[in-house]
C-alpha cells in the first residue's frame, strides 16, 4: 500500500465471484446483514456488474451496478475501506460502475444523509424504507398459504414484473432456487395473490421480497416465513405503504436504520402498494 493514497493508482476491474466474499464481509461491518448465499443469485443476473478497486493489488474499494435488461440498472454495494474514505477512491469506482450502465436508468437504496451527494449525481428521491426487525409474534398462516413449487415460478414471473421497475427472470428462478432461501406463496380461490421469501444472513433472517395485494395477503405470508425461521427476521419496508408498516408493527418487529429509494429518471409503472417488503437493498 503507498504511503501517499491517491485515487490515480487505483486500479478497478470487474471482480469476480469468488473475490465478492471481501466486499460482503464489508457490508456485514456495516451493519447491512447480507445474507450468506447472496453472491450466488446476484451474479446470475449479471456477471460483468461487480467492481473491485485495489491499491499494489489489495481491494480497496467497490460498487456493483447491475443491469436488468436494456432500460434498468441497480446500484448497490457502494464501499470504500474505513481506513482509506476520504481520498476519492469511491468516486473513482462509482464512475466506473455507472459506465456499465450505459444509458439506462439507474436505482438505488442508500443511507439518507448520502442523499446529497446521490442528487449530485442525478439521481431523486422515490421513497423512504426502513429495516423493521425481531422476533415476530404471528399466529399460524391458514390453509391459503404454501411452500414455493416447480410449477409455480411462470406465475411468478408475471406477478413479480407487475411490482419492480422491470423484468429480471434471471435474477427470480437464482433467487428462488437457492436451496437456502424458502419462499412461499398465497392462493385465494385458485388466484395468486402475493409471495414472499426469507434468507440466512449474518445477524437475522431476511425477508425479501414480499409482495402482497392487500395487508391481509401480507400478514398471512409473514407468517409463513416465519414459520420457516428460528430467530429475528429483519424487513425492508417502505414508509409510503402505510399497510405495510402496519403489517410489521402488528408482528412486534421494530424499526432500525432507514435507506432511500432514489433513480435517475421515471422509472416503469408498478404495483408499489404491493411492495410490503423489498427484494434486497442491494439489487433493488
């Protein structure tokens, strides 16, 4: 490492899997809770999205920018080493995750006094979140609720396209189909009315996503995810679904850090009262 750090010596590149175990140890001490098997889904979806900056060779810093399709990238993953902020060296790896994104528009979830800095760069406040975390209080879910089948991911994919900002069925079927993750779905009078999924990660399962048509929807799949859990869940909900805070609060868990849901232009229309639970703050 130079004694004199200067973001000119920086050298960024696409990482690789293998190298993301450094940056997700990163987010854990952050406090970002990632889950275990995260690396796996996330490079599904696109393998050239993840920067590495390194100094004689060391990661110093990275970002991830991944696109889904030709009209929609997510930032995430925006970290500089503790000991080396301050020296330009994330701006540097920000640059260089943006130019994979080419001229799409681009979203992100960040700490709301970065705020500024993301406006400065073009992008806008959508939406507030908060992580709602701890051990649910939740009866049993009724008979509407079960475990996530092969034949179900078509229905799925339809259902998930009406709530994000675009189509990712790369990313659904990784994210669906690593044997870590449990998801479940509710079918009331043979029509799919939301689903939902939960994860190991370092400090409390996390849920994500969970989709719902109405509160009810919702309170019955969290309480089949819970089911599926020994310990906290942790959620990302946002603040503009008021159902959805209730839906959290009823179930005894509580509030910690919030993030900011920010693009860089209109994003497609989608179904946000459905959104009880955000995917992962990572890829949106």
């Amino acid at each position: 490492m130079p004694d004199a750090v200067s973001s000119a010596a920086l050298v960024i590149t696409h990482a690789a899997r293998a190298e993301w175990a450094t940056v997700l140890e990163w987010a854990a001490a952050e406090g970002w809770n990632p889950g275990e098997g995260d690396a796996v889904p996330f490079f599904a979806q696109d393998p050239d999205g993840f920067f590495l900056g390194r100094l004689d060779g060391e990661p110093v810093s990275a970002v991830s920018v991944v696109n889904y399709g030709a009209a929609y990238a997510f930032l995430g993953f925006y970290l500089v080493r503790p000991d080396l902020r301050g020296h330009g060296l994330g701006l540097a790896t920000w640059r260089a995750g943006l130019e994979h994104a080419g001229d799409r528009l681009v979203g992100l979830d960040g700490v709301p006094d970065q705020q500024d800095n993301y406006r400065r760069s073009g992008f806008e406040l959508a939406y507030r979140s908060a992580r709602f975390t701890g051990i649910p209080d939740l009866p049993a879910p009724d008979a509407t609720v079960r475990a996530l089948a092969p034949g179900d991911l078509a229905r799925l994919h339809g259902y998930d396209a009406e709530c994000v900002p675009a189509d990712r069925p790369r990313f659904l079927d990784a994210w669906l189909g690593d044997p870590r993750h449990r998801t479940v779905l509710r079918i009331v009078d043979g029509r799919l009315t939301g689903y939902g999924t939960i994860r190991p990660a370092r400090d409390s399962m996390r849920v994500g996503p969970l989709f719902a048509d109405t509160a009810d929807d919702a309170r019955q799949l969290l309480a089949g995810l819970a089911a599926e859990a020994d310990g906290p869940l942790a959620v990302d909900v946002p603040l503009r679904n008021d159902f959805a805070v209730e839906v959290v609060e009823e179930a005894g868990l509580k509030p910690s850090f919030e993030t900011a849901r920010m693009y860089t232009g209109p994003v497609r229309p989608h179904r946000l009262d459905r959104l009880f639970g955000t995917t992962t703050l990572e890829l949106g």
